[in-house]
C-alpha cells in the first residue's frame, strides 16, 4: 500500500492582489513574498487577471517574476472605485466570473492547506480575504498602508474588526488603528522597507547628464520632490518654501517628479493648474522643472542635491528611503510615519508641520553645508541598509504569523528563536 503523502509542515500563506496595477503597496507585499523564508513559510499569492493600462506595471507579470512562489491567477471581478452605481448593479457577467473564481479559490486554499490569508486595506482584499479565510479555516491578517481615518469605507472597517491581525506600516498607522477602537492586542507594526538589489540604487545614471536633459546648469542648487501631484503631498508648502530659498540662492531649482492626480483633488479641478498658479504669482517659473511621470526616478534623485517632500502625515514614506538610498539628505514635515524614517539631524532635517520658514531654513541650511549633505547622505544610506531591508522586515512579519496562526507551535524556532531580528521594527504599535 503506497505512503501517505507527508503534509507540509511550513506556513501555508496566500497573499492576495486584486489590483491590476503594480503600484506601491503591491511593491512593498512583492518584496515580502520574495524574502519571506521557504523553509518555514509555505508563499501563495492570488494574483487578479487583469491587466493594467500600462503592460509593464501590470501585478501578474511583475509578481509572476518572483522565485519559489505559487502565483494562482484570479479574476477578482472589476473595482468598483469610480464606476457609476448603474455600471456595479449591470455587471452580471463579471459578478459571476468573480463568484467562481471566489469558489476557486476557497478550493485552492484547502488543497493548498492555507494557513493565513494576507490582503491590503483595499476593500475587494480585505472583504473577500475575510470571507475566503472563514471559508477555509485561516487567519486572516489585514495590512494598512494608510492610516485609519474617516474615508475609510465600512467594508473595509468590517474586514479590520473580523481580522485576526491588522498591520500597520509605521507606528504611527498602527496608533491610529488603536485610537478607532480596534485591539491593541491585535495590532501590529511592520516597516516597510526597499530592496537595494533592485533597481538603480547602486548605479543611478550620472547626474551631470540627467541635469543637462532637464536643461538645468550643472552648478544649480537643485531641491527634488517625487510623487504623484497630490494635495497631501506638500507641494503648495514646497513651492512656497522654494521663494524664501531662492532669496539666498538666485539659480536655485526645484526638479517635480510625477504626474497630475486629479481624482486627488476633487471639485478643485487638477492640483498641476492650482500649482502653477502659485508658481506663477511667486515669480519661480524659471525655477521649476516639471518632468511628469518617470521610471527613472533614482536618477533624478541623485542628480538633486536634497529631497524634500513635505507630506501631512505620510503613512510612511518609502520615497524617503529612495532618497536615502541614493545618498541624499531628506527635509520633510515632523509628521505621520516621516520620523520613524528620516532620523532628525543625521538623515535629514525634520521641521514643524506647516512651517515654512522652518522648511526654508532646513533646505537652506543643506544647500549651503556640502559635507553636511553628504555626511547625512551616507548616513541615510547606511540606516536604510541597517534599519530598512526587507529581509529584517520579512523576519518580523514571520513573528506577527506566529502570534495568529492556528499552528504556530509549529513553526516557533524554525529559523533560529524567536528575537526580534536587527532593523525590524517593533511588533506592537
């Protein structure tokens, strides 16, 4: 009589990624994928069939490159952000498409032997990941990439209270998880971090040429801000901070990556127009270099003397660690997950949140001190190598699977005890 086959003793853990999109956060759970330690843990990922505009940034073909990983396509059904209420009623054809890959996929998480369910605050992961993981007898543990405000949709604040684990990517999305109510015992903080052996944060092309394609001087004092145009992101307080700077440094030039978001700014029309607007009133319209949406953006960071994004409360902020990366000091508002990233006079300058004179003051400071530049630029560098790889961030999201896997006792001390790793950040909120 032939053997029963032995079942896997790893963690069975089934990621799951309906956005067509490979945006940020599906960077930040790809990275987690990849590192994620396969003699311990058992790495699905559900991964929608869509594809994005853009064949390049579309998540299956990205997520698909990722080694020893189970990728299961899925049809998730088509999101309803943005669509008309008619368009989500007369969708028959792709509800139904969406409920079988649902049934498929609560057959492919028993046969699998899934252990844990892990999806994004989005609504169509954590709704359905709540769902599928009752379905199969998992965990589900749900990772926030923003804070919890009021814009947060029922569903989703559902899925938060039904979960057994909520992620926040910086203490301070995890304090605001508290605040709402939800258990602090269930909570649970993991840094996002980057990857230095992706992309080209060892070899950004040179930044005398990046300069000369975006007409700036090779001598020009250049501040560089990257991010979608969006409200939050400070860009008004950055501009408004440039007037001061250029008082003491005439050729001074502010290099804007990324494009316009206008579903960010809604009943105000494109935040690019109020933009130019204020630039235009300033008197900076030779001081701004507006590239649009680029691939390339380590190069136009290294070709920048100093980042600066001025966010309200940015959740966490990996384009501060770009900017580490490539050995740039960082000025932002003391605010949201920015402090937890950028340590305050070694990495970067931090000023008060909307002060712009303080802003002015940081960048001034920088543009004037090279050696401090580039003794904070190495000093970013080295505390992103330390501090933010994911390897360190991986190893403690292994810990937070511990603490709500049915099996747990299973999988304790498989790689070496249960210490906290270096760089990784802190369990609870």
């Amino acid at each position: 009589m032939p053997a029963r086959p032995t079942r896997d003793p790893r963690l069975g853990v089934l990621f799951l990624q309906s956005q067509a999109f490979f945006g940020a956060d599906s960077a930040i759970h790809a990275q987690l994928m990849r590192h994620l330690d396969r003699r311990v843990v058992n790495v699905h990922c559900a991964c929608t069939t869509e594809h994005a505009t853009d064949r390049r940034m579309s998540a299956l073909s990205r997520i698909a490159q990722i080694p020893d990983l189970h990728v299961r396509p899925t049809d998730f059904g088509p999101s309803v952000y943005g669509r008309p209420l008619r368009s989500r009623i007369g969708g028959g054809a792709h509800a139904l498409r969406a409920t079988a890959g649902a049934i498929g996929l609560v057959r492919y998480g028993r046969r699998e032997r899934i252990d844990i369910v892990h999806g994004t605050e989005k609504p169509r992961d954590a709704f359905l990941g709540v769902w599928l993981a009752r379905a199969i007898g998992a965990r589900m543990v749900v990772q926030m990439h923003v804070g919890l405000d009021d814009w947060i949709s029922p569903r989703v604040r559902w899925a938060l209270r039904a979960a057994d684990g909520v992620i926040g990517v910086s203490r301070f999305v995890s304090e605001s998880i508290v605040r709402a109510g939800y258990p602090a015992e269930r909570v649970f903080t993991v840094h996002n971090s980057l990857d230095l052996a992706e992309g080209t944060w060892d070899s950004p092309r040179g930044a005398a040429s990046t300069r000369a394609e975006l007409g700036i001087a090779s001598d020009a004092p250049v501040i560089c801000i990257a991010s979608r145009l969006f409200r939050w992101k400070g860009h008004h307080d950055l501009v408004d901070a440039l007037a001061r700077v250029r008082q003491r440094f005439p050729d001074v030039r502010l290099l804007v990556v990324g494009e316009d978001d206008p579903r960010a700014n809604p009943g105000f029309g494109g935040y690019r127009a109020e933009l130019d607007a204020r630039i235009a009133e300033l008197g900076l319209g030779q001081s701004v270099v507006f590239t649009g949406f680029r691939t390339d953006v380590a190069d136009l960071m290294a070709a920048a003397d100093v980042f600066c994004q001025p966010s309200a409360e940015e959740p966490f902020g990996m384009v501060y660690l770009e900017a580490m990366a490539v050995r740039r000091p960082v000025v932002a508002y003391a605010s949201g997950g920015a402090p937890e990233v950028i340590a305050d006079g070694e990495t970067g300058l931090l000023a008060k949140r909307g002060d712009i004179d303080g802003l002015a003051a940081a960048l001034t400071r920088l543009l004037e001190n090279e050696p401090l530049r580039r003794q904070m630029g190495e000093a970013g560098r080295a505390r992103v190598e330390r501090v933010f790889n994911p390897a360190a961030s991986a190893a403690t999201l292994l810990e937070v699977y511990r603490a709500v896997a049915p099996r747990r006792n299973e999988i304790t001390g498989a790689v070496g005890g249960k210490d906290e790793p270096s760089g990784a950040a802190g369990m609870r909120p």
